[in-house]
C-alpha cells in the first residue's frame, strides 16, 4: 500500500492527532439491517455466520453504506465471536436470541489453543484484500475484534446476559482459570488483528461493550490489563499500528484509560457529558458520541444531538460516531439527515 494515500485519508489524519474543519464520519454497525440490500444478501448467505465467512457477500454487504453514504470509513463486516468460533468453541446465532455459545469451564479453558485459530479466519482476511481493491482511495478501511473481557463473557455465560453476572461470579472464583483465558484471547485476537492489518485494513478498533460491569479493581484486571497486552502485542508485530479503543459505558473510567492501554483513539458513549468529553480528548483523540435514538427519531431530535457534539468536540481531533451501534430500526433517511448536518450541507 502507498503509504502517502493511506496517511490522507481523513480517518488517518485524526488518528495521528489532526483537527480537520470538518471531522470524518461512521457508524458502528453501519453495514446491517435498517438497509434493505443488507436484507436481500442476508437472505442469499444462509446463517450469519455463512455471511461473516463469505468473502463475496461480506465485501457486498460492507460497501453498502459507503455507496450509499459516502462515510469516511468502511469497517469489515464480521463478528466478536469469530475468535472463539476459531478456538472451536461453538458458536451458533438464533433469530430472536442472538449469539449462542458453547460453555467454558477450567478444563476447557486449558485445552484452547490460539496457535491455529488463524487457518479458520482466513475467509475473513480474504474478505479484508477484497475490501481495500474495492473502496475508493480516501475511504479509511477499519478491522476489528472483541475485547477479551467482553468475548470472555460470552464463553462463559453461553449467551449475553444484563449484567454478564455469570463471567464476573467465575472470575471472581477462579482467578487463575479465567487468567488463562484472557491470555488465550489476547494471543488470537492480537494474531487476528494484526492479519487484519497485513491483509489491507489501515487501523484497527477494540470493542468492549461490557467493561461498564466491573468494579474498578476487575476493571483494571480484566479490560484494562488485557487491552493493553492486546495492543502491544499488535504494535510490537507491526510498529506504527493505530488502534481504536471502546470500552462502552465506563463513565469515570475513561480518564487515563489510553494512556493505561496504549491506544491511539478512545470511542465514547452517549452517555459522556459534553465537558467531561472535552477533558478526554485533550489526552488523546476521541470518537463518538451521538445517542443511537436521535438518529431514530431524527428531525430537531437529531439536529440538535449532532450540534451538541460538534460545538463541544469539533474544536479537538474528532471522529463522528454513534455512542453505541445503529440499530434496525432507524430510518434510511435520518442518517442522511445526519451526515449532511455533519459534514454542513
């Protein structure tokens, strides 16, 4: 890759720390279901993990959005539990339940093995070459994994829960056990992500949509501590990596939290008052932070969210984000509505 293009890219220029007049644009999950030509591929691919496994159809159903919507960044269309789908710890997605997993224990835990884990991900990696060939040139392209904290939850409970009670209680009472399991997790994901890299991805993002759950003291033992490995294990493999963090909904815990892990970009919720914002950007650049139901319900709703943000964030390197996923049900219009608010149109 030239490397002159790829530092272009308006994505690129904020993750090194640059103020643009007008910041880039994403959204998180912004390849998926409020779109109908994601649910005609969705209905060709069979199961949703066929989808995440076919090169062709995950290449289509990721180019959508920036057909669509011209955003800054397209994100590889995949998801958090590829890795232990890959550690062949079962994985299956029923409609109306979401991801259901197949259980750890100790034993099990100390029979994974992320040594081979690549061989199954690379349709994924196929899927990223595809990608970069087929975006146009100022389009930033993002690869991801799940933190090992939130992924872990997964592994443990079966199946999301609301407050992941079950992976917390098992770390609890088995320190040494649920370790190991974050040293397996960072080991793949690390692996995972700098194949991402290789394969044409230009940064990487960091999902943690469960750190919110934890005592300070777990915070620190399982998303802080893992993360940081994580990282340095990816710009150790391939020095100059830029690496975006989201540890959703952990409020006071933001502050420091790229100094502590080392990532180059921190993602926030919508939850994060405005000023305290502020005060995490001046440490490093930030991404976000628009609440998900504005952009559903749109109009003034909307208007008024995207303006808060700019006034407050615009002044600092910013890339404009959702503060969570897009959901289904958001109307295709409002998110045009948004990103011509965004970009002054």
């Amino acid at each position: 890759m030239n490397q002159s293009v790829k530092q272009q890219r308006k994505m690129m220029r904020v993750l090194e720390g640059e103020r643009l007049e007008t910041p880039p644009i994403w959204m998180m999950r912004q390849a998926g279901r409020y779109l109908a030509e994601y649910r005609e591929v969705r209905k060709q691919a069979g199961g949703f993990l066929d989808l995440c496994y076919n090169p062709d159809l995950a290449t289509e159903v990721t180019l959508q959005p920036i057909r669509r919507f011209g955003f800054d960044a397209a994100i590889l269309f995949s998801d958090i539990l590829v890795i232990p789908d890959a550690l062949e710890v079962g994985v299956r997605f029923e409609e109306g339940r979401g991801p259901i997993v197949e259980t750890v224990d100790a034993n099990r835990i100390a029979q994974l093995d992320a040594e081979d884990a690549l061989d199954h991900l690379a349709p994924v990696f196929e899927t990223v070459s595809k990608l970069r060939e087929e975006l146009p040139g100022e389009t930033t392209l993002l690869g991801f994994c799940g933190a090992p904290w939130t992924v872990a939850t997964y592994m443990i409970a079966g199946h999301g829960t609301p407050d992941q009670g079950p992976a917390r209680q098992f770390a609890l009472n088995n320190p040494e056990a649920f370790q190991n399991l974050m040293d397996v997790l960072v080991d793949a994901s690390a692996r995972y992500l700098v194949g991402q890299l290789d394969a044409g991805a230009d940064a990487v993002q960091i999902f943690d949509s469960w750190a919110s759950v934890l005592d300070e003291d777990q915070f620190e033992k399982w998303c802080v501590a893992p993360v940081k490995s994580l990282v340095a294990k990816v710009k150790s493999a391939r020095p100059g990596a830029k690496v975006i963090g989201f540890p959703k909904g952990i409020g006071a815990f933001y502050r420091g939290y790229g100094a502590k892990t080392g990532i180059d970009m921190v993602g926030l919720d919508w939850t994060m008052p405005m000023s305290f914002a502020q005060e995490i950007q001046s440490e490093l650049p930030i991404q976000g932070n628009l609440d998900p139901k504005r952009l559903i319900a749109g109009g003034r709703a909307l208007d008024e969210g995207v303006d808060e943000i700019l006034e407050y964030l615009a002044g600092g390197p910013l890339v404009f984000n959702l503060g969570h996923g897009i959901t289904p049900d958001t109307p295709v219009d409002h998110v045009s509505q948004m990103v011509n608010r965004v970009r002054g149109i």
